[in-house]
C-alpha cells in the first residue's frame, strides 16, 4: 500500500495493535474460505481482499536495508537484485 507510512509510535499504538489483529482475524478467515470450492471469478475476488488484507498488515513492519542498497531503493527494487 503507497501512501501508508508507518513510524515506530504508530505500529506501537493500541489502536494500531486492534486493527491489526482484527484484520489478521480476517484474513485467516479468508484464507480458509479460499480452500473451498468457488467460481474461478469468486476466487480471484477472494484473493483479491487477501491481497489488500496482506498489504495492509505489511505497513507495520520495519523497512529492510540490503546490503550496498541505494537508499532511493523501494524494497521490491532492492529484493529483485
């Protein structure tokens, strides 16, 4: 998710901390769904809110700093050398 920036007091905060375990409550309820038989279209929808789900709960965590990696780097630039 662009845009959504999170420092240290932020992902430490205990709205933060209810918000992140609401939505992984979620998201291992969508990813039990996923296992059941769908629509080929149903389960690129489903996949779809796990995705952002995922992206979502991917802000909290602390950025990686590779080895000899310009730091004008996004992380996938630098995952992908």
């Amino acid at each position: 998710m662009s845009g959504l920036k999170l420092n240290k007091a932020d992902r430490d905060s205990s709205i933060w901390q209810h918000i992140k375990i609401h939505y992984e409550k979620r998201l291992n309820t969508l990813r039990a769904k996923n296992d059941n038989d769908m629509t080929e279209i149903e389960t690129a929808h489903l996949r779809g809110r796990i995705a952002e789900i995922k992206a979502l709960l991917g802000e909290d965590k602390e950025p990686i700093q590779f080895e000899n990696q310009d730091p004008s780097m996004t992380r996938e630039q630098a995952e992908s050398r």
